[in-house]
C-alpha cells in the first residue's frame, strides 16, 4: 500500500486529515433513521443496498460484488443465502429479513436485472458494478443525512452493526464469529472491540443464544438461529 500521495512536489501521508481505526456500528434509532429517510425519498437501489448491507454483514467488495442468483431463489428473493467471501476464500451464510427481500425484490424488478447481472450495478460505464469507493461515498452520504460524522463511520459500520447488537444480546462469541465468517475467535474479538465486549459486562442476566420459543435441534449450530430474533433490528 502506497503511504505517501505527491502534491505539488510534496508526500502528503494517505492518511493525513482522515480518522482512522474502527468505524463504530450503527444504533438501532440510527438505522431506523436511515431506512425511513430512504423510503420516504422512494431511493430504490439505496434501500435495498443499505438493508442487505445490514442482514449480511458482509465486506463492501463482498457486498458491491454480489449478482441477483447469489440472493434470487426461482422468482423470490431467498430466506438465507451463502457468499464466498474474497478476503478469507470462506463461505458465509447470512439471513435476508422479510423487509430487505422486499426491498430487493423491488429493485430488481425496477432495474429489470437478469440472474446473471450484479445486483448493484455501477452507473460508471467503465464499472460493471458499483465500487467499493462508490458505496463507501453513499454510505458517507446517509450518516451525513442523520447527523453522524461521515468521517467517523464508515463500511465497516454496516458490517459491524448486527453482530453488535447480537452480541450484546447474546453474550457468544462463537455466534458472532460464525455470522461474520471469521476463521479466527481471536478476530472477532478485535473486530467487535474492547467497548462493545466490556458493555453490560456487570449485568448478572445471563441471556441464551437462542432465541424466545426456539429450541436447537441436535447437531445445529448457533448459525441456524434466526438472526431477526437476535438482533432487533428488524
């Protein structure tokens, strides 16, 4: 990675001016706030892309690169769906919540996408889908919207939102590990930070993994929960 940009005869650091190390996940008032603005301003694809960036938990390249048979089962937007992630070459699967399959679907419908076309597609003719910079300019655009620093959220803030509020929940580590497909506990400890695992940490309650009114068939695991429950967000 390059560390310095020349300008006008001068290195200027990559990181001049910009806030670095974690991004901080989304409140469940702020996700609310972004959802009602964007359906309220009819923005579509923004819509769709923001609710299944929150479902999937996904990495933005993971996420921009997707293709409509990746979450299109037959003519319905599918229950869950599996991604091969680029970074860690692991599967994940990831629940798709009522509200954001119908969101999808009204975007394919509107944009009239083919199975084998990207779900989001660049309106750059160069880009057969949208960037990892695009989404993040856009992401930057909808905090702005609510009042949030758009420097101090980013991408990552989407990824991190549901297993957060999971975790907080749930108390297990293992839980949020599997929906984020880390291959490493020891990365999903860093990833959800020192503050998000020190929360509540007093609290005597101790809340199961599972969620009200369902019981782990044997030989499940704590993926095949339905996340919806867990995490509150929907």
């Amino acid at each position: 990675m390059d560390t310095t940009t020349t300008t006008a005869g001068h290195a200027v650091p990559w990181n001049k001016g910009k806030l670095l190390g974690q991004k901080p996940p989304l409140k469940l008032k702020e996700i609310w706030a972004i959802r009602i603005r964007l359906q309220l301003e009819h923005r579509i694809r923004e819509l769709a892309l923001f609710n299944l960036a929150i479902d999937s938990k996904l990495r933005g390249c993971d996420l921009v690169g997707l293709r409509v048979q990746d979450v299109v089962l037959g003519s319905h937007v599918a229950a869950r769906a599996i991604v091969m992630q680029r970074k860690t070459r692991r599967p994940v699967q990831f629940e798709i919540t009522e509200q954001s399959r119908d969101a999808v679907a009204a975007w394919i419908a509107a944009a009239r996408l083919l199975p084998d076309q990207f779900l989001f597609p660049s309106r750059v003719p160069e880009s057969p889908h949208l960037s990892t910079r695009q989404y993040s300019r856009i992401v930057g655009s909808w905090v702005g919207a609510i009042g949030l620093a758009p420097a101090a959220h980013g991408t990552h803030s989407l990824r991190r939102t549901k297993p957060t509020l999971i975790y907080r929940r749930t108390r297990n580590l293992r839980a949020v590990q599997l929906l984020l497909g880390h291959a490493k506990l020891e990365s999903t400890v860093r990833y959800l930070g020192k503050s998000t695992l020190t929360t509540r940490s007093r609290s005597r309650r101790k809340l199961r993994v599972t969620s009200p009114g369902w019981s782990r068939p044997p030989g499940a695991t704590v993926a095949d929960q339905p996340e919806a429950d867990a995490s509150g967000v929907n």
